[in-house]
C-alpha cells in the first residue's frame, strides 16, 4: 500500500470507547425477551482500530478498560486482530463498558450502553502520551468522548499534537444523544435530538479536523442548523476539511471545496443495496473502509466505494467488529460481487470472511493425537485394567506433549470427549497452539456422530479455539448410497461448524477399503468440495507417491485457496515409516505436520495399565517418541526446532 509517509509506525491511532457488545442472538425479538447471546469488542473507535487493521492499516487504540476479564478480553482481541495495544490503559478502579442490545425488526435495535463510571470515559489527558500520537500518520477523534471534560480534554491533547506533529486529524461524528445525558437509559438506539449545547460544544472541534464523517443526524448535531444544505454549508465555513456524508443505503456523498445549492453535487461511491439485517455497526465498518482508501492514496470515489463495501458487509450481518470484512474479501466482494440481497448467506463471501479472520496463524502442526477410545479400551480390557484408568493416561499423554512443546509455536494435541475431559483442563494449563476433538462415532461407516446426531448443539457448547475433528471412511469408489449418506453427514457438520464459529479438521481413510493410488485421496477431495464442504484442514493417511501429493494439492488450491492445510496420520506406523512419509511430502508445502498417536503412546499405556510403568516412566517414554518424531518432521522440512 503506498503510504505518504513511510516513517512512521502507524497510521491511525484511533481514541474513546472500547467495550463489549452483547448482541441478543434471537433475531425478530424483543431484547426484554432474547436469552442467549454473542460477545464480541464494541464501541466506535474500537471497532474502527479492528476494523482498519483487517484492511491493512497499522492501528492502534486510545482508551481505557478495567482490570477484569472484559477488559483482558478487549485488549487479547487487539493482539488477535492486528491492533497495537501501547495506547491501552488498564483502570484499577473502573470497569469496562457493557452494552446489551438485540435485532427486533429491520428497523429497531433496542440497546442498553452500560457506561457509568466506565473505564474508557476515564480517558485523561495524562493517558495521551505525545511519542504515541507522533508515531501515527492521523488520529480519529469521536463524538461521545467529547461529552465529558476529561475524555474531551484527552482528545483535543491528541488533536493539538497530531497537527503539531503534520499529520491528519479525523472526527466521527458518532452521537449518541443518551451518552450527552438526552435520553433515557432504555433508549440507547435513539439517533437523534437537537441540542443546541451539544452543537455549540462539537463546533469547536471542526476547524482541527482534516476529515469529517457523519450521518446526516450527525452533520444536523455538529453543526446546529435544522435542513441538512444549511449544515453542510455551516460545516464547511467552520473546516476545510473533506466532508463525508452518509446516507445508508444510498451510499455516501463526499464533499472537498465549497458546499453548492446542489446537495448531490459532490464525489460519489459506488453502492451496495443490500437487505438490513443489522445497522448497528455499519458506520464503523464505513470508516474503517474509508480510512483505507483515503491514508492509502486512493482517490476519493474509490475510498467512498469502499467505505460503502464495507457498510453493506455490517449492515448484512449481526455483530460489529466481527463482520468488518479484510482487505481480501473487500476485493473479493468487489470483483466477484453477489448474488444474494443479504450478504450473510452467500457461501463463498463467508468463507473469504472465515478464513481471513482465523483466531490465530497455525503455520506447521505437530500434534500428539490420543482421542482414541476404542484401541485403549480394547487394550485396558486385554491387560486386565479398569477403563476408568485410561482417563488418568491420557492426562500423562498431555504432560509429555507439553514437555516435548515446551511453550514452543507449532504443537497441539487430539484428545476426546469420553476419556479425555481431565486431560483438556491439564491441557489449558499449557501453551498448545491448537486442540481437536472428535465427533464421529469410532469406526462407523457410513458415519455418525457419537454422542448425538444434533451435532450443532453439543459444539456450541465447546470453547471457541477448540477444532472438531471427524474421521471418515470415505473411498470414491464406494457405492452411491453409501458415499450420498457420509456426504450429507460431513456438510451437516460443516454447515454446524460454520454456524458455531469452530474450525473443523476432516480426516479421510480410503486404504482401508479400497485400492490407494495417485488418484484416490483427490478424487475423494473433489467430491467434498463440490458440495461446499470446505474444512480448515485436511488429515490424510501417507501417499505412495510424490504425484499424489501434487495432485492433492492441486485440488485444495483449486477449491479452497485458504484452507489451512493437511496433516498426516500415523495408522500405527513405526518410527521409521513415517519417517519416510515425512519426506515423501517435503515437495508438498500444503502439508503442514503430523497427527500421529498410537505411534507415541502405545507401548507406555501397555506398560502403565499395566502396572509395569510409573507416571514419570510413561511421561518419559511418551515424550522421548514424540521428541523424535517431531525432529524428523523439522528435519523433511530443513528447520529446527525453535
């Protein structure tokens, strides 16, 4: 991106509310009668920071949040998204801001701003560090911060040293007339009430200002006059900056020079109509793409385009922040565009959201896989040892991964529901990259879930960064009825999986039941994608040759470009073996790692099922074949161990 100053390590510092949103998740309902809901960061200028940061800017929040779980999430969703945290001040005394607000109709969204004494309108002047503001190209100032004389006092320190300093200064508009002390706590979605107070006092600001973004109630407030011509005009005599108005569905109207009588005489993006699931949002995802376009260099029309994308992403879907689109779908969005009225229900747009919003980068994966049930069950009954016992196992399993992982990037476990649930707390305990746990029934063909065939219900239930994983036995010579059977099995669990937000691994053995060639694995692939099954990763048993890595790699770049990649398994396979499997893929960078298990654990849960093993013995045994295995992985791949 061209940047007019190079210099500096940010672009945008964005300043004011930071929260959390609770968005009611019973669409068409009352918010006195919604009963479940979705978390996400909130509040103008944090959305803005997330928002900016997805399409490629480099910025970072001014605000506060309190020294509690909601504000150790707002900063942790930061470090996620992109945003530089420097000019984020925990408050010992205060809490963060809540707001619980639901979708009643397309038309009213009812929210509740918990804001009393909250953390962010703490924001003071000697929380505005002068080497902060001059490390970014242009700062965005908001409205409600204005409200009260410390915030205010805060940002107009930024504004004088962000001038001082050559750089831009942005005002979004952003009003709140309840946050001002004009309404009502049970009418935070009220746009609009005149206040001749609140235009005298937001007047002030206009003449500091480089841009100037707001709906048309926000242009009547800031300037005081009552028809939107006499605003605009009044705006201008008090700022030269540029001049965005917003106007909804009809996209937006930027104005550079002079106001004429002609209110659509100004610069015009191309619009997105869309059906409005959500307007809350939807302004801070305009910015967010308007800001893109403008610190990039790109002309006017084009930032306006791209502010309005962006508005028609938010407004499609439920949550704020969330739904900002990156830069990729942005671009995605613009060349392909859609065929659908509402946004949210075009697959392959929330497909470019999913995999370009992804919690974390997992680059390589070596993972001790111990989420068997039925081959440790078999073998406790074999040496005579009560099942029960192979829960305290599978927690020694988890010990000896982390001591190989030792807080290193690039390892990660399987582990299961049955026998496996003390071993997730100890594995919480530890820095794992990654954690998946099974869903099929073990060893059903044609498949089916374990515990319940209501797959989505039971994964809502599951933490947000916790992977499913589904072994199929697919084959694609298989007979019809039974291939049509396992295919819809795996996109109803796809469908639930993109319905929960949790990333999903589906492992597929086709040389248990028919001839493995070049062939075999794309063959079975293509199907999968043909049906829009698009899983984040794939878990194949070794190929016999190079060809069929290529070939399999050309089928998932193909269909799914952002797929995370493929993972090997073990089937037991000695040391050695998958040695020679490691290497067999060192031309196919689209395997990432390994999932091998029985390889690793076998021997140490015979031997400590058995009584003939110690904790520490079956730790030490665990982890040395796991140590080993993970060297030969980074050995195929000429990289050490960091």
């Amino acid at each position: 991106m061209d940047r007019a100053d190079t210099g500096r390590a940010l672009d945008v510092i964005t300043i004011g509310r930071s929260s959390v949103d609770l968005y009611g998740q019973q669409i068409g309902s009352r918010l006195e009668d919604i009963t479940s809901f979705a978390k996400s960061v909130g509040g103008c200028p944090a959305n803005i920071a997330i928002g900016t940061a997805r399409l490629g800017l480099r910025s970072a929040l001014l605000s506060r949040v309190g020294d509690e779980q909601i504000g150790r999430y707002i900063r942790e969703q930061m470090v996620r998204e992109g945003v530089a945290t420097d000019g984020i001040i925990t408050d010992a005394e205060r809490l963060s801001a809540l707001v619980i607000l639901s979708v009643e109709n397309d038309k009213s969204f009812p929210l509740i701003f918990y804001r009393e004494n909250c953390a962010d309108m703490a924001l003071d002047e000697g929380d505005v560090d002068p080497e902060f503001i001059r490390s970014a190209r242009a700062v965005v100032v908001t409205g409600t911060h204005f409200s009260k004389p410390k915030p205010d006092a805060a940002q107009r320190k930024a504004i004088r040293l962000m001038k001082e300093a050559g750089g831009k200064v942005v005002f979004d508009i952003d009003y709140r007339p309840n946050l001002w002390g004009l309404a009502g706590h049970g009418e935070g979605d009220s746009r609009y009430i005149a206040s001749d107070a609140v235009s005298n006092h937001l007047k002030t600001v206009l003449a500091d200002c480089n841009l100037i973004v707001g709906t048309e109630e926000e242009v009547l407030i800031a300037s005081g006059e009552e028809d939107l011509l006499s605003a605009l005009k009044t705006i201008r005599a008090l700022s030269s900056g540029t001049i965005v108005l917003k106007r909804g569905p009809m996209g937006c109207i930027v104005y550079e020079g002079a106001i004429s009588d002609d209110l659509e005489d100004g610069i015009v993006g191309k619009g997105f109509p869309i059906e409005v699931f959500n307007v809350l949002g939807a302004g801070d995802a305009f910015m967010s793409g308007f800001l893109r376009g403008w610190l990039g260099g790109e002309p006017l029309a084009t930032a306006a385009t791209w502010a309005n994308a962006c508005g028609a992403f938010a407004v499609s879907r439920l949550l704020c922040a969330p739904e900002i689109p990156t830069f990729e779908e942005l671009q995605y969005f613009l060349k392909h565009g859609s065929k659908f009225h509402a946004l949210r229900k075009d697959e392959a747009i929330n497909h470019v959201h999913w995999a370009t919003t992804r919690r974390r980068e997992i680059p390589s994966m070596m993972t001790f896989a111990i989420d068997h049930r039925v081959q440790l069950e078999d073998l406790a009954q074999k040496v005579g040892a009560d099942a029960a016992k192979i829960r305290a196992f599978k927690e020694l399993a988890v010990k000896a991964a982390a001591k190989v992982a030792d807080d290193r990037d690039g390892y990660g476990m399987l582990l299961d529901e049955k026998f496996g649930r003390e071993a997730m707390f100890e594995f919480a305990r530890h820095n794992f990259n990654w954690l998946g746990r099974p869903v099929e029934l073990p060893g059903s063909r044609p498949l089916r879930f374990e515990f319940s065939q209501d797959i989505g219900s039971q994964l809502a239930e599951w933490p947000v960064d916790h992977c499913i994983k589904c072994l199929c036995f697919y084959h694609p010579d298989d007979p019809a009825d039974l291939k049509l059977e396992q295919q819809q099995k795996l996109r109803t669990l796809f469908e639930a999986a993109r319905k929960v937000g949790r990333e999903l691994l589906i492992e597929i053995i086709a040389g248990k039941h028919g001839k493995l060639d070049d062939n075999t694995i794309p063959r079975a692939l293509e199907e999968l994608y043909t049906l829009g099954i698009k899983p984040d990763w794939w878990k194949l048993e070794p190929q016999a040759s190079a060809t069929a890595w290529k070939n399999i790699e050309a089928v998932i770049e193909k269909h799914d470009p952002w797929c995370r990649g493929v993972v090997l398994l073990g089937l037991e396979a000695p040391h050695d073996e998958l040695e020679a499997a490691f290497a067999a893929t060192a031309g196919a960078p689209i395997v990432k790692g390994f999932a091998v298990g029985r390889t690793l654990f076998m021997d140490a849960a015979e031997g400590w099922l058995s009584g003939k093993l110690s904790d520490e013995a079956a730790i030490d045994d665990m982890a040395d074949r796991f140590e080993k295995l993970t060297k030969a992985w980074l050995a195929s791949r000429n990289r050490e161990a960091a």
